[in-house]
C-alpha cells in the first residue's frame, strides 16, 4: 500500500494550517481511512495540543530520524478516532535537525501502512517549508481572505508549481457577513488571485476556539456546524465532486432573529 | 435598521480596493521574482520587432517598474535599419567592419525615410489583414520616431477605471 502524501501550508503564519491538518485528518478517519499527520513544525510544536494527545508523546520525529526508536513507537493513536496517527514534531530541537531526503524517507514509509499522511507545515518559505514539500506529492495552501495572507499564499504556489506538485486552495475564516457588506473578499476574488482549485472554504467560527481548548476533532461531534464542512473537505480530496455550502444562506434561527430585531 | 444602514453605506467596501491592491502587488511579485519569464518576452518582443525593422540584439532591454495604477514595461530597443529594404530607398552603404548601428543615423541625417508602404510591401502579403497594416503602420511610425517605447502593461481583466 502506498498512501497520498500531502502537505498543508500557507506562507503566512497562524493562518490554520494546524486547524485544517487536524480536522481534515480526523474526517479522513471517520470516513474509515488510514491517516498519519506527521507534525513538521519542529521546534514549535502544536498539533499534539490541538488533538489533544500532547501528554502522551514519548518520541518524536526526530528521535525517528536519528534511529533512537521505531516509527510506529512514536506514533500515537487517537482514542476517540480508530485509524487517526500522530507523529509530534520535536519540541526542543532546531528545524535543520532533519534534511529534506530524511523527511521524505519518513513520510514514503508511513506512507506504506497509510492511506493518507499529512504533514503540518510550519509557516515560511524556509527550511522547515522545504523539509514538508520534499515529503510530499501533492498540497493544500491554506489562506485567510486577507492581502497579506493572500500575497504569501501566492508566494507559496509558486514554489509548489516549481515542484510541480498538484495544488489545491483551503480558504479559512471567511465572515459572510463582512463578504456581504464588500469589507472582506469573497471566495470567488480569493480563487481569481490565486488562480486556484477550491478543496474548502471554512467560515470564522467561534467552534474552532472552543474545540481546541478542549483538543477535540470538531468532527467529534456531527451536531458542530463545521463538522459537515470538514467533512465534505475530505471528500472532495477523496475526488467526490461535493458542493459546497454556501455560507450566505441565513440559517431558520437567523432569519427569526433577523425578523424579530425589525 | 442599523444592518440596513450599514448595508446601505457599505456596499463599496474595502475588499474592492483589498482585490486591486492584490493584483497589482502580486504582478510586480510575479516579474520581480522569474528572470526567466522576462528574458522570455524579451526575446519574443525583439522576434517580434525585429520583422519590422533590423534592431541591436545586444543592446536591448527591458524592464518593468510599478506606476501609480499599473505595473509599465519599459522595451530600449535600439533600431539599426529596415528589415528588407527595397534597395531604392536606402542602399545599405557603410563600409565593411563600420557597426551596422550606424545605419539609423544615415536616415536621420539625411532625413530619409523609407515610405510606410514599402513596408507593406515587405511584410508576408498573404498573412496580412487591414488590422495588421495599419498595426504595423504605427509600429514603424513609432520605431522611426524614437527608439524607447514605453508601454503600460495592463491585465486583461483588469477594471479600466476605479469603481
Ligand atoms: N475557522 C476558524 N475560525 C476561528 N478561529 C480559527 C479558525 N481557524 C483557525 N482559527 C484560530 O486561529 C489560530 C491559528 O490557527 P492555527 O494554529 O491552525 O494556524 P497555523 O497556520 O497552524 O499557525 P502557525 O503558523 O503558527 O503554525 C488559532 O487560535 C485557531 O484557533
Ligand atoms: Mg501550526
């Protein structure tokens, strides 16, 4: 078995590369996959404490890489998940503690007993960027509709298209709202300027704060309003042509709310 | 009431201007950051030009430069003579070893000028339409006037105007 190898990246920091990595992963593996995400923020990790498992890492991936342990000794497994693996970035060690051949071979043998492996970029177009692209063979940028979030994604595209890897786009914390009344890009003016393929579009939404606090997958929990978003994510990356929710749309509640302010 | 208003009022918001903003940052990103694509349309521009009229290769460059609504492209492309020229407009007579370049200062000096339809006659007769005669009309009109042309770039789907 070979798995898909995909790096989420986003040039810009704090974004939700993080965010997206878990919660794409986590719907991957309720939806019966195998999935590995592979946390290469080394030196900074996080994914560890946004899937809350960060009281059980015994290694980490450089341990891996320097031949202290076994792979599968590193990886942890979700609890409340079958088949959703985390392997934690090391905490206390510099980003050139690995090398781009080191990474890739690390990623080609979880790829060997994974349907997918996801690999958490950290933020940048350096070392740590390099080391996650040489690993993988296709990508996720993750944007915000922001200009200076937008100039750095399409900063990274272009280094993905150097490597000729397939891409494609995450918008993350779209406020319809403020879509609607013109003070943020639409999703439309976002895919224009980047001229890319669409995977997702994820609305700001206080559930993120909330499910991070408590380390949970928002899929967890099928009643969260964006669990059926990450959801549909996974399946347009499975190559399901889904459509996507349109954020616009007043819920019931909103158009009572909406009725009863006058 | 107060959604009402602020709908009213707020329908030209910041992401027009966030868009074109973008837009234009990200044209200069893209030029700045691929030599490549550069020297490429360098070499397609003098192709093209040099249909028309002889130019110094080694001479020639181009550059880019972000204006106040558009990123311009600036082409020096120093022009030595006509392309095939009917030998009764102007005989090529430098001597031999003199730098070809020379030959743009005969015709300024002696005012000579070959006549536009000449160069009709000279471009392929069976590609040309009327657009292309009068296109190359103004190409030469131009070349022979001065040899910098500045050209603003715009992007084909760029709006013309703000708003
Ligand atoms: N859709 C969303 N709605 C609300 N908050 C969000 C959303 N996505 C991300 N956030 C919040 O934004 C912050 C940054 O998210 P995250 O850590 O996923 O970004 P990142 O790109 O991984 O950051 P870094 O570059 O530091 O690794 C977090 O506090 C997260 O809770
Ligand atoms: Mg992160």
């Amino acid at each position: 078995m070979s798995g898909r190898r995909i790096v989420v990246t986003s040039g810009k920091g704090g974004v939700g590369k993080t965010t997206t990595t878990a919660n794409l992963g986590a719907a991957l593996a309720k939806r019966g996959r195998k999935v590995a995400l592979v946390d290469a923020d080394i030196g900074l990790r996080n994914l560890d404490l946004v899937l809350g498992v960060e009281k059980r890492i015994v290694f980490d991936l450089i341990e891996v890489v320097e031949g202290r342990c076994q792979l599968r000794q590193a990886l942890i497994r979700d609890k409340r998940i079958e088949n959703l693996w985390i392997l934690p970035a090391a905490q206390t060690r510099d980003k050139d503690s690995i090398t781009e051949a080191q990474f890739l071979r690390l990623t080609t043998d979880l790829a060997e007993f994974h349907d997918f492996v996801i690999i958490d970029c950290p933020a940048g177009i350096e070392h740590g960027f390099r080391n996650a692209v040489a690993g993988s063979q296709e990508a996720i940028v993750v944007t915000t509709p922001e200009v200076s979030a937008i100039r750095d994604a399409d900063r990274v595209i272009g280094k993905i298209h150097e490597r000729k890897l397939p891409m494609r786009l995450v918008i993350n914390r779209i406020r319809p709202d403020m879509v609607k009344s013109g003070e943020m890009m639409s999703v439309e003016d976002v895919c224009e300027i980047l001229s890319a393929e669409l995977l997702g579009i994820v609305p700001d939404d206080e559930e993120v704060i909330d499910t991070t606090n408590r380390g949970e997958p928002i899929v967890l929990d099928s009643t969260k309003r964006l669990a059926a978003i990450y959801d549909k994510m996974a399946r347009r990356l499975e190559g399901e042509i889904v459509e996507f929710t349109r954020l616009d749309e007043p819920s019931l509640l909103n158009r009572l709310l909406a009725g009863w302010r006058g | 009431m107060f959604d009402l208003f602020s709908r009213l009022f707020k329908r030209d918001g910041s992401s027009a201007t966030a868009k074109e903003r973008l837009r234009l940052v990200l044209l200069s990103d893209h030029l700045s950051l691929s030599p490549d694509t550069v020297e490429a349309l360098k070499r397609d521009l003098i192709a093209v030009i040099s249909r028309y009229v002889k130019v110094d290769v080694g001479l020639c460059d181009v550059s880019f430069e972000q204006q106040a609504a558009t990123v311009a492209m600036h082409a020096n492309i120093p022009i030595l003579g006509m392309q095939n020229e009917r030998p009764a407009v102007a005989p090529p007579t430098y001597a031999k070893g003199e730098p070809r370049r020379n030959q743009a200062s005969i015709h300024s000096s002696t005012g000579e000028r070959p006549y536009l339809d000449d160069l009709k006659v000279t471009t392929p007769a069976a590609t040309m339409t009327e657009a292309d005669v009068a296109h190359v009309d103004a190409a030469t009109n131009e070349a022979l006037n001065s040899s910098e042309h500045s050209a603003p770039i715009t992007k084909p789907n760029a709006p013309s105007s703000a708003n």
